[in-house]
C-alpha cells in the first residue's frame, strides 16, 4: 500500500511541486487512522517533519529510530526535551512489558532489580 503513497508522492514531486506539503500531510494522515505510525513517520522524517516523525516513532514504539530522528534536530533544549521524552516512554514500555533486563540495559537498573526480584529471579 505504501508503494501507491510513494507513487502519489512521486508525481506530486514531478508535477505539482507547490503541493507536497499537502500531499505528505494527507498520506501520514491515512497511515496514522491504519495504526502504522512507524511508516508515517518515515514520511514525515523525509519530508522535514521531526518533530511529528519523533511522535510518530514513539506512538510505533520504534524508539532507536526516534532517536536517530532526534539528532537531526538542532535547537540543543528541543532535543534533550525529545530525548528525554524517548527514554521516558521506552522505559514506560520496558515496565508495562516487565522486561526488567531492557530496563537495566536503558539505566533503569533499580526498577529493573526491582522487577527481578518480584519475578523472583
């Protein structure tokens, strides 16, 4: 299905060039109503958008690339406020699914030790 986004995309480029901004806007619209938020926010990562691609890859829990995203963006307190908000909202997903050796990994350790200790590990 992304290939005929791609292709709308393609022939607005082509020959509707004032257009675009429309076009990328109505095409993550769509993504996002069919819950594939981590193609949307490739669009909206190509296409400029980083703040909406940020969002866009945490709703799709696809967190290393809203990371990746997140250094493109050069305002210094815009991008510790979204990588804050990327370690938050990983960690968040770590718990709800009690991978306690993510949240280890992401620094977490006390609430990861925690969890072990509940799972009795």
């Amino acid at each position: 299905m992304c290939q005929y986004w791609d292709h709308a995309l393609n022939l607005t480029m082509k020959f509707e060039k004032d257009k675009v901004n429309q076009v990328v806007i109505e095409v993550v619209k769509r993504l996002k109503k069919l819950n594939r938020h981590e193609q949307a926010a490739e669009y909206q990562e190509n296409f400029g958008y980083l703040d909406q691609a940020i969002q866009s890859y945490i709703l799709a829990n696809a967190f290393e690339k809203a990371k990746a995203c997140c250094k493109n963006i050069k305002n210094s307190e815009q991008y510790e406020k979204y990588m804050n908000l990327i370690d938050e909202r990983m960690k968040k997903q770590f718990k709800n699914n009690n991978d306690a050796e993510q949240l280890v990994n992401s620094g977490d350790v006390v609430t990861g030790l925690d969890m072990l200790v509940k799972q009795g590990q």
